[in-house]
C-alpha cells in the first residue's frame, strides 16, 4: 500500500462522477478541520494478506499521529499513487477495515468515497514534518524495508523499465 501523507488544517472534498468501479451511496460532500489527510492507493500485492495490510498501516498511521500530535485522519482513497492496483473489492474491504480500526482506536477517521471523481482542496500546515510518504509491505508487516520481498520487486520493476 502507497500513503501520501498531508497535515493539514483542512481538507474538504465533493464527489463529481462515478467511474465503474464506484462504491454505492457515497457522502456527497465533506470536510475535516486540524487531521492528517492521507492519500492511500492498495496495491495487488496487498492481495497477498488484506488482514497484515490493515493492521500495520493502522500501526504505521497510529506512530505517525503520535509524532505529529494528530488526532484525526481523513482517509482518500487515490489510485494514482500505484503501479499495480489492487482488486476493487479487495481495495475497498482494505481501506473500510483501516477506518473501522482506525475509529476503534479512538482515532477520529472520515473516508473519501471509492471509485469516485473527486473535486478537492487542502490547506497544509507546512511545516518540516507536513508531508510525508508511506509504503505499508505485507511481507514486512509494517512500514517497507528494502530488504524486503515487494520492495526487491518494486526496485526489479523499476530497473527492468529504465
């Protein structure tokens, strides 16, 4: 899983069209104050352990709110952060399982709706810390190490395409 992190003061967010994969019933229009808003596109390699995938992102965004004294995530699902995309059910389960564990943990969590098109603005706290990028490996079981199995194959991708 590939997570763009942003800590910011306010995200707010209007969905504009569906695309084929879209969830059903989407909340049309939302907004979050002082949360870190984190971009998170599920990768196939995800499809591997769904179960290992939500709990060490929800283990990896929990120290990440600690760091940055945060107390509440808007959750935007983005596929443009991945090569290879998970399945859209898989995808879907994912990243509704963070929320729920994320809530469950006493972490106030919002969920952009799937498989739409979204109009979108950000407003960043801009400090050092702000911006941030995570790759949550299921092999590892946490944050990605190189040394690890979908980090060699990402790094083997990215070399036989250069």
């Amino acid at each position: 899983m590939k997570i763009l992190g942003i800590h910011t003061d306010r995200v707010w967010y209007k969905v504009t069209k569906k695309t084929k994969i879209a969830e059903p019933d989407p909340v049309p229009e939302d907004e979050m104050e002082n949360c870190v808003l984190l971009f998170a596109s599920v990768e196939k390699s995800d499809e591997l352990s769904p179960e290992l995938t939500v709990a060490s992102t929800v283990e990896s965004v929990r120290l990440r709110l600690s760091r940055l004294g945060a107390k509440r995530v808007m959750l935007f699902p983005y596929a443009h952060l991945a090569s290879d995309l998970g399945c859209p059910g898989v995808s879907q389960w994912i990243l509704k399982t963070i929320q729920s564990r994320l809530i469950a943990e006493g972490i106030e969590t919002k969920r952009a709706a799937f498989g739409w098109y979204k109009e979108f603005e950000i407003k960043s706290k801009g400090h050092p810390m702000a911006d941030f990028s995570m790759t949550i490996c299921p092999y590892a079981g946490g944050e990605c190490e190189k040394n690890s199995k979908c980090c060699q194959s990402d790094t083997a991708a990215k070399e036989s395409t250069s």
